[in-house]
C-alpha cells in the first residue's frame, strides 16, 4: 500500500501540475529572454532557465499536459478498439474471427512502436495526433491478448454455463459477465500501459516525431539541450527527472493496485 500512496502522490503532482497549465503558468514561454538564458534555480525561475531564457518550470508544466494527453488518448485508443476485439475473439474460440484477431495482435507486434511512427510521419507529417496514433495502434494488441486470455479462463466457469443455458448470446455474455469480470485486470494494464504512453511520446519527440514547436515536450526538451548539458546540467535534469518521476509513480500505481485488487494477493497477506 506504500507504494500504491507513493506513486498517487507522485502522478497527482504531474497531473496538477499538466491541469493547472491550462489555465495558468508562471511565464509566456512563447517570449525568449537571452539575457537570462542558461539561469540555475533561483526565486523567480525554480527550475531555472533554458538557452532561450525561457522559465523551465512553466516548459515542464505545459510538457506535463502535452505527454499525458498524449499517453492517456493512446491508451483509450487501445483499450477502446482492443477490449471488444479481444472480447470477440475469446467469444469465437477456435473460429475465423479469432484466427484473423490474433494474426493481426502478431503483425502489429512485429512492428514496434517508433517503426510505425516513422511510417505515420513519412506519410502524414511529423505532429502530436500522430504520435498518439502510432501509440495507440500499438496498444490495441495488448488489450486484446489481455482481455481475450482472461476471457477464455471465464468461458469455462459455472455461472457463464448457466447464463448459456438461460439462453443469452455470445456477446450478452461477454458484455454483462465476462467484461465486470476483467475490470481488475484493465485498470492495472491500463495504468502500466499508461507509463508506456508517457516513454513512448517522450522517444517519439526526442527523434523530432513527436510534438512539433511551439508545443512543449519533455522529449524534445532533452533534444533540444543535448549539447548543453556541460554548461547548464539542469537542461536535462528537470524534463528527465520528470519523465523518470512520472514513469515511476503510474508504475507504483500499477503494482500497488494489481495487489489492492487481486483477492489471491489480499489472502496471501493476511
């Protein structure tokens, strides 16, 4: 439960901070200031300043909102398309329809994430909407082969067999029982998949495939500065540090949730 607090906490800074950019930060970081360019922390720059002279703290605080907007529209993008696949699949064992589901799970893991960014952009421009749905695509076969392995493992349970012999339909079933049932299992995927998001969007802008100026990322922040980090080691500190706290804290989150909601771990710890 340490850990489940720990990561709250810290995911709750990084949420409130990306929620409060939206109406407020401290500094216009769309006006450059070369007189204070390169500043360490100080009272009227926390964070200090970047080779623009432009305040850090309101950068990571508009970076904040713009990976986890990312992250968390990629994640309902996979969720979204990946549940009812998977659902269908497990509903349609041993058919068609599960034969094409997970050929097409294998042939999007074939590719990963960055590769079919690359081909996104090549075709569409580098942009934040594309970064999400090359994200997004790639987690559509994690929650499919998720939710149909659960699925199969509820297909031979007592209470599915009654509702069978009730007379519901295969997707009656999946919707009203197999689904409540897998809840636990998409809430902690969903959260893992989420810290993914946030990794993922920062590779993509690092590479420049990501968010485009004046959009801040915390990717592009360490690109940007990669040859200053002699001069002002804070460049890098800040926006790494945030990716590393973020990352940290949904993945605590994770792990804390997985044993607050499996009832095998609850038993274990009594």
């Amino acid at each position: 439960m340490k850990g489940l607090w720990l990561g709250a906490i810290l995911v709750s800074v990084f949420v409130g901070a990306a929620l409060l950019s939206l109406v407020w930060v401290p500094y216009d970081i769309i006006q450059m200031n070369m007189a204070q360019r390169l500043q360490g922390p100080s009272w009227p720059h926390p964070l200090g300043t970047d080779h623009y002279g432009r305040d850090m703290l309101s950068m990571i605080m508009l970076g904040a909102r713009t990976s986890i907007a990312v992250a968390l529209v990629a994640v309902g993008i996979g969720m979204g398309l990946g549940v009812p696949l998977g659902l269908t699949a497990a509903a349609r064992r041993g058919g068609w329809i599960d034969e094409i589901v997970m050929r097409g799970n294998d042939l999007i893991f074939a590719f990963p994430s960055l590769l079919i960014a690359i081909l996104i952009t090549a075709i569409f421009g580098a942009s934040a909407v594309n970064a999400i749905i090359a994200i997004g695509i790639f987690n559509i076969p994690v929650f499919a082969r998720l939710v149909r392995g659960g699925a199969l493992s509820l297909w031979t349970r007592d209470y599915i067999l009654a509702a069978r012999v009730a007379g519901k339909g295969r997707a009656r079933i999946s919707i009203e029982h197999i689904l409540p049932n897998l809840t636990n299992l998409l809430i902690v995927q969903g959260t893992i998949q989420f810290s993914l998001g946030i990794l993922a969007e920062a590779g993509l802008s690092y590479v420049g495939l990501g968010a485009q100026p004046p959009v801040p990322s915390w990717g592009r922040m360490l690109a940007d500065t990669q040859t200053m980090y002699s001069i002002a080691l804070h460049l890098a500190l800040v926006p790494g540090l945030s990716i590393l706290l973020t990352v940290l804290g949904l993945n605590l989150m994770g792990d804390g949730l997985r044993d607050l909601l499996d009832p095998r771990v609850r038993r274990a710890a009594r």
